[in-house]
C-alpha cells in the first residue's frame, strides 16, 4: 500500500501542475450502427450523426445530421471511441473526413477544432483482479481494495483543498 501511496505522492502534482493539453474536437454527437443498419445501408463500418452542434468544426464543415462518417484522414471510424480518438489527436488540423448521405459517398475537407482537455487523467496497467485473486486471498485483496478506496478519498479531499488555496 505505501508504494502506491508512494506512486500516488509522486504523479499528482504532475496531474494539478502539469502542462495543459490541446485536444481536438469536431462536434457532433453520434451513435454506433447496428448490424441491421449496417445491411440496410451497404456499409460495414462507420456512426451515425445524431447531432451537429452550433459553431463547430462540423457545422462550419457540412456535416448534417444522418450523415454516416466512414473515414477520417486513412483511419476506418468503426465506433464512437475511433473517431474520438482520431479527432482528439489532431487539434486544430485539417483532416479529410469521408461521409455516406443520402447513399453517397462524399468527401469534405475540414478543419478541427482544438480546446483545452478538461479534468486529469491518468492511465494506468493494473493487472486483472482474476489474476490478484490467484496471487492472493480473496480476503486480503478486499481488504487492499477497501485501503485503496479510503487512500482515494483521502487524497481527494486534499485535491480539493489543495485547489481551494490556489484559488
């Protein structure tokens, strides 16, 4: 518990104090296609766009709602997470974004928008709890568990005050 006590010490004022990062945006809201939509449509891959947001790179670019985006520069978009990806890894980048309307395949050219990444994260390689479970009791690695939880809340509730003073 102290070394990841200890982990913790050593990454958060990276996370408070750290360089702030530019994350790219297009501004739309989509959903996934169903296998039934797929077929329908004669495409295996791509989101629906349910949502053009105001002043966003998306309306500015053309992009309508039924619109399917297939393709960001040479990236098949296959669900939500591919295209947030994408588009996060390119603020403020022309990209080429390749469209289905109406059943047509359309080509556009646009410009995505780049914002401040809201809120810390941290990614982590924790090994899976079958495999904690394995090396140790069930009952030890719940009462790690219930420790980590209670190191969390405790760290969080010197976050907040850490921010209250910087405010």
């Amino acid at each position: 518990m102290r070394q990841i006590a200890g982990i913790v010490l050593l990454i958060l004022p990276l996370m408070l104090f750290g360089e702030r990062e530019t994350i790219g945006y297009l501004g739309v809201s989509t959903q996934g296609l169903s296998d039934a939509m797929k077929i329908a449509l004669d495409i295996d891959h791509g989101v629906l766009v349910e949502k053009v947001h105001d002043d966003t790179p998306a309306e500015e670019g053309g992009i309508q709602v039924g619109d399917i985006i297939t393709q960001i520069d040479k990236t098949a978009i296959t669900d939500y997470r591919t295209l947030k990806k994408v588009v996060k890894e390119k603020p403020n980048e022309s990209v080429a974004v390749t469209i289905y309307r109406q059943g047509k395949k359309i080509s556009k050219t646009l410009t995505l928008g780049g914002r401040e990444k809201s809120g810390s994260s941290l990614e982590v390689d924790l090994p899976n709890i079958l495999d904690l479970k394995a090396i140790i009791g069930t009952e030890e690695l719940q009462k790690n568990i219930d420790e980590i939880k209670d190191q969390i809340n405790q760290l969080k509730e010197e976050i907040e005050q850490i921010k209250s003073r910087l405010k």
